[in-house]
C-alpha cells in the first residue's frame, strides 16, 4: 500500500466558523463582506455563503455554525493548550477531491487504520468523508456528484 493518500486535492472547498450569534455574522458576511447566501438553515443554526464556482461543480463556500449546531462530542482540553476540535471555532476545512477517488481514499484510510465516517448532502449533490487531525480538528474530503442531488417533485 502507498504511503501517500491516492487523492489530489484540487481546491478549498468550504470554511466553517463556529460562532456565537448567527444573525449578527450572517449580516456580516452578506451585508459586509458581499458574499451571496447559497442556502439559509438559520432555522437549524447554520448559513453556506457562496464564495466561488471552485473545482469540479463543487462551489467554494463558507459555513457559519450557530451555537449548538453540528456539534460533535466535546473532547477533554488541557487548560494549556489552545481549544481545537469541538471547543474550537473551526469547524473543519473542507478540501475539493475528485468524486471518483473517494471510494480509493476510503480504503485507503481503513489501510491506514485511519477512522473516518462519510455523510451525503443530497440537496446540493456533495459527499464528505471526514477525518480528524491530532488535535481533534475535523478535516473533510468533499466531491461533488449530480447523482447525489435530491430528486425534487
């Protein structure tokens, strides 16, 4: 088995940001900083702003998690050591693979003894296969597939 991922990643494809009042950094991000709202869950906590085409049919986006939203299990924390993974405002970083790859890059983690789960956005047409770094960070390997669009009617 190689020692390198058999993926290549090809752009960011999302920043999400933990913050303490939605309604205020939505504003901000919208109003501020320009960015078109791609889909509001304002109503689940959560706000995708577009902010580029990107790579492959997946748009560059950036995620506004509201307080409670998304959250995973809360890991334990030193007192000396900065806040990562659920404490942390990072979410996680999302990275542009091919949609092809996934399954490869799939087993290649479980080779590497590497846990991961995957989750499908059917109303966009992405899936995700989420890892974490040392420190608890989530990282996700997202492709985009017309395949995985919800179908409407």
């Amino acid at each position: 088995m190689s020692a390198h991922p058999p993926v290549t990643v090809k752009a960011l494809g999302e920043i999400a940001i933990r913050c303490a009042d939605l309604a205020k950094m939505t504003g901000f991000y919208r109003h501020v900083v320009g960015l078109e709202v791609l889909q509001d869950f304002s109503d689940t906590g959560i706000v995708f702003f577009k902010i580029a085409d990107g790579y492959g049919g997946h748009t560059s986006v950036l995620a506004l998690f509201g307080p409670g939203a998304g959250r995973p299990d809360l890991h334990a924390q030193s007192e000396d050591t900065p806040e990562t993974g659920a404490r942390s405002s990072l979410h996680h970083i999302a990275l542009t693979v091919d949609f092809g790859a996934q399954d490869e890059l799939m087993a290649w983690l479980e080779g590497q003894g590497v846990p991961y789960r995957t989750q499908v956005f059917d109303w966009i047409g992405w899936r995700g296969v989420f890892i974490e770094d040392p420190e608890g960070n989530t990282v996700e390997f997202v492709a985009a597939d017309k395949s995985l669009l919800a179908q409407s009617g």
